[in-house]
C-alpha cells in the first residue's frame, strides 16, 4: 500500500487496502486516500469493510457473479431503500398512521415517553419527521440504509449472503462488492 500511494498512478487500485491495518494506520490510510481525490486522482478500492467504502468512496457497484447488478453514489443507491427513524417525544405523534409508505411502526410506552419507530422511503422522510419535529422530541435519530442493507436487495439464491472483495484473478461466485470515485 506504500507503495502505491508513493506513486503519482493514476487510477489507484486498491484491493483489501486495509486488512491487518490497526485503527490509526486505517485513519491515516483513509487521510491519503482523501489526499489523492483533492488532487483529482482517480482511486478504485475494492473492500468489503462497509463503514470504509461509506466514509471515502463517492460511487458504489455491486457486483455478482462477475456482473455489475447496481452502480451509482450511494445516495442514488438509497432512493429505493427505506430509511429508519426513531423518536422519543412526550406524546405520541399524531397522524404518522396516515403517511403513505411508511413501514413498521410501533410505538411504545414508557414513563413520561413514546418511543416511535418506523421505516420510510425517501419521498415520505420529510413528512414523516415533520411530524415528529411538531412533537419537540427530546430524541431523534434518522438511519439511512447502510451499504449492507443495499446489498441485500439484490437477493440472488445462487449467493451466500456474505460480503466478500473483488478478488484478483476473478470471481469465486460469491457476493462481491466494488466502489471507486473520481476527483
């Protein structure tokens, strides 16, 4: 990897880049990463560390079997996901029932609190909250999909649900992830 990030290659192909690293050396692995995109270099990493490909990279494939079922940011990616909001508020919040789309809601009772949960498309996720705003709560926390729960829509049978790396040489046939962006 030191070698790699010597050089002025561009693009940068980085498989695993990470592995055996302990948390600083990832931290300052993922400063030169940052690094090379404002010098508008071109970095392909491939890894299946998600939190890693969440934090550097812009664009996202999925790959399977060798084929590229979805690409795009991750925003792009998420506009078919459900998000998942929870909320603490000291009345329960009222016309949430009526949201289109919204899934899983529960509230639940507690001294002095509701606990609300739910899950929500992107085009409910601004009344939906609204909703809850209105209700001053003392707790509010929005989760969009990780790129794990992205992966999962795209079941195929065939594949363990496990995440691998795109291996050098090929495929294996199992579930491969694949992000890169350009500076």
């Amino acid at each position: 990897m030191c070698a790699a990030l010597s050089t002025d290659a561009d693009p940068l192909l980085l498989d695993e880049p990470t592995s055996g690293l302990n948390p600083l050396m990832e931290a300052v692995f993922q400063q030169c990463i940052l690094e090379a995109k404002q010098e508008g270099r071109t970095v392909l990493l491939s890894s299946h560390i998600l939190a890693e490909v969440e934090a550097l990279c812009d664009r996202v494939s999925i790959v399977r079997a060798g084929q590229v079922v979805t690409r795009g940011s991750l925003a792009e990616l998420r506009v078919h996901t459900l998000t998942q909001v929870t909320a603490v508020t000291a009345k329960p919040v009222p016309g949430l029932e009526n949201v289109a789309h919204l899934e899983d809601l529960q509230v639940q009772e507690t001294p002095g609190a509701y606990r609300t949960s739910f899950r929500t498309p992107t085009q409910a996720l601004g009344d939906s909250v609204a909703l809850v705003a209105a209700c001053a709560p003392s707790a509010l926390t929005v989760e969009p999909p990780s790129l794990d729960q992205l992966d999962c829509q795209f079941p195929d049978p065939s594949v363990d649900v496990g995440c691998e790396v795109l291996q050098a040489g090929g495929f294996s046939g199992r579930m491969r992830r694949r992000a890169w962006w350009r500076g």
